[in-house]
C-alpha cells in the first residue's frame, strides 16, 4: 500500500482530496497544525493518520515519517495577511523541502496557480517562488497550475454568488475584462489524483483549466442565468484597487484581506498553456455553467465538503483551537443564564441548527446589525454563514464565531469569536440534568474592554434571555 502525505489537509482543496484518496486505497498521513480541529470519525478508515505539523516550526516536522511514497504542498497563506503571506509561504515551502529531502519520498505535488503573465500579482509571483523552492529538491515534482476553482464553498464561487444573488445591478471595475480559464473542482481532484506517482508526469508542470475563456464579466452573467437571474453589469474604469477591495468586501462575505489580495490578481490575466494532460489522464474537463450548476446540487443536497473559510484565520486562532477551549474566568465578564428543558433532543437539535440561515432565534435584527457594525471595523461580519444548515464541526466558522468544540454526545457546543472586539468572547451551550447552560464570556483587552462590555450589556440582557427561551420551546 502506498503512503501519501497530505498537506492543507484542513483546507479547501485538501478535505475534498482526502476522501478520494482513502477511497483509491492509499493510506495518508494528514499534516494538521490542530489535531482538535480535524474530525476522524468522519471518514471511517484504517488507513489515516493524523500528525501535528506547523510548516513554519522546524521543530515540529520530525513528525513526518521517513516512509513516504508521495506528498501533497496544498500551503497557502494569501489570506493571512495583506503584507506577509509571501514570506509565510517561501518558509513553509523551505522546511517542507528540507525535511522531506530526508525521506523516501519519489514524487512531491504541488497545487499552484497560472503564472504566464509576464507581470505578476503578489499571489501569483508568490507561487512561482514555492515552485522554485520546492523544484530544488532532489525529488520528483510534479506542479499543476490552475486559475479560478469553481466548486461549492470555494472563494470565488462564494463571491461570485454574493454579487450576483445581492445586486441586480452591478457598478463594477474595470478588471471584469480580465480574462480567465475557470476550472470545476471536480476536474482539480481529478489532476491532483492522476498524476499521483505517475512517472510520466515527474519533474513536469502543467496549467489546468477548463474548457473556456471566460472574462469575470461572462462569468458573472452565467452564473445569473444558471440562478434564472436577470443582471446588468456596468464596468467603469474610476475603481481603484482599493476601492475595488472595499467593494468586495461590503458586498461579499470575503475578508479584506483576502478581497486585498483577490483584486491584485484579478488584474491579471489567467489562461492555461495548451496541454494534452486531460486526454493522457481520461478527464473530461467540465464547462463553467456546468461546475456551477453541479455546485448547487451539491449545495441543495447539503453536501458540502469544504469552504475557503475552513483555513484559520490569524491572531489568537493561529495558536491553535485546544488553547481556546478551557475557557477563562479570571479577569473576564460573564453572562450565565441556565433554563429548563422538556425535550432535550428537540433543543440539542436547535443549538446544532443556530447561525447562518436559521438565524439566532431572538432579536435577529440586532445580530444582522452587530454583523453589519463589525464589517464597518474590519471584520468579518455575518455573510460567512455555515456550510451546513444540521450538522457543526470543530474549526468550522458559524457567522462571525468560529466553532471551537462541538460534540452532540456530550451536548456541547462551544464558539470563538472572530469579530473585531477589545478583548476575546466564548459562547457556549451545554445541556445537563434537564437543563440549558448558556454562558458567554469576555476577556477585555484594556480600559475599553471593558468600557465595550458594559456598553452592550443591556443589550446582552435581552438578546441572551430571549435566545435561550426559544431555545429551551
């Protein structure tokens, strides 16, 4: 049996990967920063493992067994920071080579984006730089370089849907011209799983994309008629890049930072190198109308494996969710309000429903403005969502919380949140002995910590009694 190592094994690409590796018989060891973050029960298999691996600590890659057959690079850090993810990158990318130069390992793949611009985005430019990082070990690499991934759940699907579905007309920039080579997930798995320890392929780099050229404009007005949408578009040339950043942002559930970084390479044009890779591999490339439209099939039937905002985000996140679940209680306010419930089935049901579309059950109106205020500051604000109406993870977000702990056996649930505060807050519901636990907790960070705290405490008072009441129906 070959062993394959999977990085980015909590990433967009990498949970979509994983379980058609499982599937073809390989046995993979899974790269994981948090171990508290990665679900093992859901996949049911013998032939996983999980290791504890931080590409930027030396230290912790020993943990890489010496006895690996191949491995997956899916790092990327372009929404960590609007400065920084290049050098981030470059790092990780370094001691990934080093460590692994000291293995078995024949093949390393790697996941990068089109580069046959001649003036590169930072994105882009920072790709190419891994690509030689990595292209200079004495292993085999293979690198395959795709343009926009459409796909449920992924970055440019979620904003293309956010423009298309919010705005009926659309005053937007110039770089709608741009050009692109869309490719459909379902064909970058099928790449990523055709050239495993496919000799013909090593020390080769391939760009994948689909079938069309498109420009973000056709893409848009597709996507409109998939949906049965009638749009207008207007493309004006006065929109800055960081207008156009701030537009993003508003409008979509993106980050900023991220929206920062999307802008500087939707300026450049994306259109693969002609290759008879999908003939070589029997992969029939799927047109754009046709991703989307399998998109929503998936989204209908509540099958989402993963979503752009399952990667960390940084700050107190980045040193890992097992160093947020004990909650603190000295020097934090709480909220504690406790209740009776007479089917703690059908209340362990709603708490695993809360967020997202089914809203927070009381004063919703004040969460939509909570959420509309912190995307003013910076934040993230509410668009993010769930990926799934019924069923929570740890490490998944939930609107601006991201879920720290959930296990439905102990009735536990426990969020982290990620909008813009003066300090750091938990939420978290527990069901004991025929009652509802709800505790929310703030740690302020200086004087305005805790000016903010008494602030929207009576606010508190009515939001957190009401939730719980309709909770504990």
């Amino acid at each position: 049996m070959k062993k394959i190592l999977l990085t980015g094994a909590t990433g967009y690409i990498g949970k979509r990967l994983l379980p058609v590796l499982l599937e073809k018989g390989y046995e993979v060891v899974c790269c994981v920063r948090d171990r508290q973050r990665f679900d093992v029960s859901a996949y049911n298999s013998e032939n996983l493992r999980i290791i504890e691996v931080d590409f930027l600590n030396k230290e912790t890659l020993t943990e890489i067994p010496d006895d690996m057959d191949a491995a997956y690079f899916l790092i990327h850090s372009m929404s960590a920071s609007t400065g920084d993810f290049e050098k981030l990158e470059a790092t990780a990318a370094e001691n990934f080579k080093n460590r692994l130069q000291q293995t078995q390992v024949k093949q390393v793949v790697y996941l990068s984006g089109i580069i046959n611009e001649e003036k590169l985005s930072k994105h882009l430019s920072s790709r190419k730089r891994v690509e030689e990082i990595l292209a200079s070990g004495p292993y085999n690499l293979t690198t395959l370089r795709a343009g926009i991934i459409v796909g449920s759940g992924s970055a440019s699907f979620e904003i293309i849907r956010d423009l298309v579905e919010k705005l009926p007309v659309m005053i937007a920039p110039k770089w709608l011209k741009t050009k692109s080579q869309p490719i459909a997930i379902r064909n970058v798995i099928e790449f990523l799983t055709g050239v495993l320890l496919n000799e013909q392929t090593y020390n080769h780099s391939f760009d994948i994309g689909g079938p069309e050229i498109l420009n973000y404009k056709e893409m848009l007005l597709q996507f409109a008629k998939v949906r049965k949408l009638e749009r207008t578009i207007i493309s004006v040339p006065v929109m800055t890049p960081k207008l156009s950043s701030y537009w993003l942002y508003f409008v979509t559930s993106t980050s900023y930072k991220l929206a920062v970084n999307l802008v500087n390479s939707m300026k450049v044009e994306v259109i693969a190198r002609k290759n008879d890779l999908h003939q070589k591999l029997g992969i029939n490339l799927l047109t754009y109308e046709e991703a989307v439209r399998i998109a929503f099939d998936q989204i209908a039937q509540q099958e989402v494996i993963s979503s752009w905002t399952d990667a960390l985000s940084t700050g107190n996140l980045v040193k890992g969710i097992s160093q947020l679940i004990e909650v603190p209680v000295f020097g934090c306010y709480q909220d504690k309000r406790k209740i009776n419930v007479q089917d703690e089935s059908k209340t362990l049901t709603r708490i695993w429903s809360i967020g997202g579309e089914s809203g927070w059950y009381y004063a919703n109106a004040l969460w939509r403005l909570r959420g509309f205020t912190d995307k003013l500051a910076g934040g993230v604000g509410l668009r993010r969502g769930r990926k799934n109406p019924k069923e929570i993870t740890t490490g998944e977000t939930l609107d601006f919380w991201r879920v720290i702990y959930a296990n439905r056996s102990e009735k536990r649930l426990l969020l982290y949140a990620e909008m813009k505060l003066p300090g750091e807050a938990w939420l978290e519901f527990k069901i004991e002995n025929g009652e509802l636990l709800q505790t929310a907790t703030f740690r302020p960070l200086g004087l305005w910590g805790r000016i903010y705290w008494n602030a929207v405490k009576p606010f508190h008072g009515m939001i957190f009694n009401g939730m719980i009441k309709k909770l504990a129906q």
